[in-house]
C-alpha cells in the first residue's frame, strides 16, 4: 500500500509544479518575457520551498503571480503531511485497519487519528504566521508605506516558516542586516518550520501540563541548538575579517547576522549579507549543514537532523566497542532505524554527488559553486552564490542544467526514499533467506 501512496503524492508535486508553471507563464502572472522553463523551474522551487529563482520575483511577476507563489508556498510547506492526509481523509471509508496502519507507517505518522492530526497542523500553521506577519509588518513599516509593509510581512511569513526563502526584495534582507527585529522574527519562523509538525503538536500540547518531551523532540530541539550555535561560531571564526561579509560590522552585528546566516543555511534561502563574497570553506561547510536540513515533517529538506544523530550514535558505540545497542536517553535505537539512516544517508551522497558531476560536465562551470547550488536545491534551501547578479547561479544553467536542479528539489521535498520508490517501485517480497556470510571488514 505504501507504493501507492508514495506515488500519489508525487504524481501530485509533479501536477502542482506543471499547473503553477503554466499559470505563472499567463501574461496577467509576469512583466515582460518569461520562459516556459523558468516559469516551470520558479513553480517548482515555490512548490518544494526552496527558493532558488532564476527571475526576479519582485521585479518580473505582477501580484497575482507574486500571490500564486505565495499559494505555491504554502501548498509545498504544509505540502507533504497535509496531501496525504486530505487524501486518505477522502479514501478511509474504504481502507482495513491494516492498510492504514501500512499508510501510517509509510509516512511517519505519530498515531492512526491522522484527521486530527492535519487540523492541529493547519491551526498551528496559521497561528504563528499570522503572529509572524504582524511582528514583520512593524519590522518592515520603517522603510515602506503601510500597505505595502503588510504585504511583505504576510509574504515573508509564510516564505519563512515554510522554509522556502522566496523574497520580495531584489537582494533578499540584506538591507535589513541591521533590523534586529526582522532578522529574529525571520530566524524563529525558519526555525519553528524546520523543527517539524511533531515537534511544534507535542510542544503545543504540552503548553499547560509539563510532560517529559518524546525522544524524537529532544533530539529536534537539541541537534538544532547544537546546530545553530556550532554554525555560528564556525563562520564568526571564518568570516570575522571578511571585509566583503563581518569585517565591517559591529560585534553585535556580527553575532546577529552569524546567527541568522547559520539557520538559513541549514534550511532557508533568505540572506542578509552577499554570499557570493563568502570564503570558499564558509561555502563548503555551509554544504555540510544544508546536506543536514530540518526535522522529519517539517517544511525544510535535507537527510534530517534525527537522521544524522542516530549514525552519529551508532558511529560512537561501534569505536568504543560496546557490548550494548546504540541508545539515548535510555532508550535503544532500533536497528531498523540505524540502517534506513545508513541509507538515507548513503543514498542522499550519491544522488548529490552524482548530480554534481552531471552538471559540472554539461555546464562547464565552477566545481565549488555548482556543488554548491546542487546541495542547495537538494536541501530545499535556497542559498546561493549568485548568477553575479540577484539571480540564483541555476540561471546560468541551460534547459538541461535546470531541469536536474528541478528534479533535485523535488527528490530534496519527497526525501529519497520515498522519490525513489516513486520512480522505481518497490521490491517483491521474498520468502526465504540466505545463509550468512563472513566477510572481513
């Protein structure tokens, strides 16, 4: 049953993305010229929160078009969870409760009550966008009528919290790398969508009545401090006399642009200094951390932070030569968890290194900065060192070269398993097993 689903949910991105692209190529949607592939490459990157762009967003779409990115937006952010439960929601009269267990183990869910589930979801959604709008409406109403402050505040809400990274402003916020109020709000929304929905559901509903948090959540809330603060202090170490970044700025300058360049690498394309002038292990590193992303069934993308801890773990206990199973918390780890982490992980490298290698030999580009953007699209993150204008480096990509970043993001927004599952199937059960075998390692 698992295939079915899987495949539903992407025949539904793919859907989304074609029908976005050809609304955004409808003359009311853009100014002046607009390639079918950029419309398709700009509907895509909305879809699957991203926000790599190869036009300009403020400058080349109308506000119906400015809007219809919005909608993309959101639909891509709430996107993977809520699809597949409006659609089982459509279909569950009809499933046994072993089919729905299959569905609710496909796709992570924390109990079988998947229409409550989505609910809290939206509500929750909603509740700290629209707190995320207003804050940013004040923060951005120093520089722009109230009309127009409002505007950005509902876009960049949503951009942020959906981890998309699509921006109003031809060079994202660096004008604001002095707005302490609008780069905070920014950095908490990215945040709370990169945490997952079941993290921010057991956090709201552990709001009145203090319960010890699952294993899943500490590990969220942990990995992403350990994350945000390693991050910070590794390009404050990097970049301090970078004249082109942190050189110029006060101490307190760079401790907030630190920290804001440290959660959007992760899994938000919004920037407040020119990354294109970041040192070449800024970019390599940064690399490192979008390969990471966000929570499981949050809005950012990436092998996940839960992920990556349990290998950690296992790495541990296999070098220390425990005689115990890799645990934390006083919990095990079970050893189907330690090997779809194994390929996960395995399966993410490959498929982004063999990405990288494509488009290194067909576009004839830089090896770093095309990396780069093929880590930053598979990673749903956004950041990128430029076309040496505000466009993304993907502009300078032919068709082909735009059509993997494409697919890229889309294998980024389904996660690899579940994209390879779509495209291949999945493997017929077999009844018998093979002996063991030795093997020296």
């Amino acid at each position: 049953m698992g295939y079915k689903y899987v495949r539903n949910i992407f025949l539904g991105y793919v859907i989304i993305i074609v029908f976005g692209g050809l609304f955004l190529s409808l003359p009311i949607c853009h100014k002046g010229e607009l390639s079918f592939i950029d419309a398709i490459f700009t509907s895509a990157s909305a879809t699957c929160v991203t926000g790599l762009i190869v036009t300009s967003t403020s400058d080349n779409f109308t506000l119906l078009g400015e809007i219809s990115i919005l909608i993309l937006i959101q639909c891509g952010g709430i996107g993977y969870m809520t699809l597949v439960v409006i659609f089982y929601i459509f279909i569950r009269n009809r499933l046994t409760i072993n089919e729905k267990r299959a569905m609710k183990e496909s796709l992570d869910l924390p109990d079988l009550h998947v229409s409550s589930f989505v609910k809290k979801i939206i509500l929750i959604v909603l509740i700290i966008e629209l707190i995320g709008a207003i804050f940013l409406s004040f923060g951005f109403y120093e520089k722009y009528p109230l009309l127009d402050s409002i505007w950005y505040g509902i876009f960049h809400s949503i951009s942020a919290f959906n981890n998309a990274g699509f921006s109003l402003f031809p060079n994202s916020l660096m004008d604001f790398q002095n707005n302490t109020l609008v780069l905070t709000i920014i950095s908490f929304l990215v945040i709370f969508g990169g945490l997952g929905y079941f993290v921010l559901i057991e956090i709201y509903e552990n709001r009145k009545i203090s319960k010890r948090f699952s294993i899943h959540t500490r590990i969220m809330i942990y990995g992403t401090i350990f994350l945000i603060i390693f991050g910070m202090i590794l390009f404050l170490s990097i970049e301090w006399n970078n004249k082109n970044t942190f050189g110029n700025m006060t101490f307190y300058q760079k401790l907030l642009n630190s920290f804001f360049l440290s959660i959007n690498f992760r899994t938000s394309g919004f920037n407040s200094i020119d990354i294109s002038s970041l040192k070449d292990s800024s970019l390599f590193f940064s690399s490192l951390f979008m390969m990471i992303g966000g929570g499981q069934g949050s809005t950012a993308g990436g092998m996940k932070i839960t992920t990556v801890a349990i290998l950690i773990i296992t790495v541990i206990y296999i070098l220390k030569e425990s005689n115990q199973q890799p645990n934390i918390f006083k919990r095990t780890i079970d050893q189907k968890l330690i090997n779809k982490a194994l390929a996960i992980i395995m399966c993410s490298s490959f498929f982004v290194l063999l990405s990288a290698l494509i488009l290194i030999e067909t576009q004839k580009l830089p090896l770093l900065k095309t990396l780069f953007e093929v880590v930053s699209a598979f990673g749903t993150v956004g950041v990128s060192t430029g076309n040496g204008g505000i466009l993304s480096f993907s502009q300078q990509f032919d068709t082909f070269g735009k059509a993997v970043i494409i697919i890229l993001m889309l294998a980024g927004r389904l996660g690899v398993f579940a994209f390879g599952l779509a495209l291949i199937g999945k493997a017929k059960t077999k009844h018998f097993k093979y002996p063991t075998g030795r093997i020296i390692i």
